[in-house]
C-alpha cells in the first residue's frame, strides 16, 4: 500500500502527506490510481474525499490520488501555485486522463455542484473527443448544509458530464448496511454527509463507512475494467 491516509484532529488531510502523496504519485507514474477529485471550500468535502482514499487503500494493486480543484474567480488574470498552501494539489488535465477510476466531489451549492468544479469540467472537451475516460468506473460524492437540501440532486448534477465522457457511474448498494442505519448523509447515489449549518460537523460513523464503501467498490470496479 503506496498511501497512507493520515487525518489530524478533526479529520482533515494534513498538508504533509499531501505533498508526500503528490511526490508519491509523480514517482510511480505507472501505478494504476482512482483519483479522487473535488472542491472543498471549509473542509466537509475534503474529509470525505479521504475517507474515500482510505476505501480505495483497501483495495491491492491500485493506489488513491486525491486531486482539488481551484476556486474561481472573476479575476482570471491570477495565475494560482499548483499546490495551494491548504488542501490538496490541483489536479491537472493528466492526471484525470491517466487515473483508472474517479470519485468526484463538491459541496453542495443550490442543490447542485459548485462553479469551481463544474469550471474543471468543462475544460475538459479534448478528453471527451478522445473517449480518454469511456468505460471507466465513476462515482460522486457531496456534503451539504441541511439534510434536505440537495444532496442526491448535486451527485446526480456530477454524474451528468461523466455519462457525457462514456465513464461507468456506480453508486451505493444496500448490501451496505450503513445506507439503511444513517440518520444523516448517505444515498444510494453516492456517499453524502450532513454538516449543519451553525457549526459544521464532522463525518459520522455510517458517513464514513458509506465514504469507504465507495473508495474500496470503484478501485475493485477499475482493477476489473481495466484493460
Ligand atoms: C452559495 C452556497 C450555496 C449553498 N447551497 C446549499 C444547498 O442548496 N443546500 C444545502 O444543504 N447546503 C447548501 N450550502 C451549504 C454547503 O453545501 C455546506 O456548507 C457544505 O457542507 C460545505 O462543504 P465544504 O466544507 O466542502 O466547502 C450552500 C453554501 C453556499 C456558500
């Protein structure tokens, strides 16, 4: 196992073993990895992105890769460091044409993904020509605000361009039990997670679970696809 997730107290990645798992990847180029793409802007989404990483670390003989994506801004002059000071390092248009397998995430922004993310997205029309990402495995993943306020809209927002790049979307099955115990995130769509909106709380135990569930499914689902 390549990478090893480490969390700090309040399950956040730490900046050090993002920039050792950025050194990692560049250094074992031919690694098959799931990349775990996302947008983060108070930290919700990126603790599920490495719980996500933790389910994908279960897996032999396929590494995580956790990628964001920057903010947009009006101001698109602005040239931003290609590994911000918090978070992980942006994800270049290679790094989503090279992975074996996605799980891409957003917080939830008007019951769908945020601008940030959906920007990424359409730049990338030159893999969509070129089927780069047809028939791999798929899934998504969202933090929200309030138990009823988009969740399963903003997974299925994400999935709409992945259906566009031929990728095979793969959700939670109730095999799962965690999906039929949570009193909080969890669909069958894609792992989600409520965070409240006063003081922001961390991912529950089923959350969790429902997190790794997914890592672990899409890189056993990528080792099988893959060609
Ligand atoms: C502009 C904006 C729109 C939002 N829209 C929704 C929404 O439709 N439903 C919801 O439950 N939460 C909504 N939220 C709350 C975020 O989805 C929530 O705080 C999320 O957990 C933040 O994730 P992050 O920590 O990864 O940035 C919105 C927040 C902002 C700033």
């Amino acid at each position: 196992m390549l990478l090893r997730v480490e969390e700090d107290a309040v399950g956040i990645l730490t900046r050090n073993w993002l920039l050792r798992s950025h050194a990692m990847s560049t250094a074992n180029e031919q690694s098959p990895y799931l990349l775990v793409l996302y947008y983060s802007r108070s930290g919700q989404t990126a603790e599920m992105a490495a719980q996500i990483g933790r389910g994908i670390a279960r897996a032999r003989g396929i590494e995580a890769k956790l990628r964001a994506v920057p903010p947009v801004s009006a101001d698109t002059s602005t040239r931003l460091p290609e590994v911000p000071d918090q978070g992980a390092p942006y994800c270049t248009k290679e790094e989503l044409r090279d992975c074996a397998g996605l799980a891409i995430g957003s917080p939830t922004r008007f019951g769908n993904m945020a601008a940030p993310l959906k920007h990424f997205l359409d730049g990338t029309g030159d893999l969509w020509i070129t089927g780069a990402l047809a028939g791999k495995p798929a899934g998504a993943f969202t933090s929200t605000g309030s138990l009823h306020g988009g969740q399963e809209s903003t997974i299925l927002s994400m999935m709409v361009p992945l259906f566009h790049h031929g990728m095979v979307l793969c959700g939670i099955p109730y095999s799962e039990p965690a999906l039929s115990e949570t009193t909080s995130g969890g669909t069958p769509y894609g792992p989600s997670h409520w965070a409240g909106t006063n003081t922001p709380q961390s991912l529950t135990h089923h959350e969790k679970t429902i997190c790794q569930t997914l890592g672990q499914r899409l890189a056993e689902l990528a080792l099988k696809l893959k060609t």
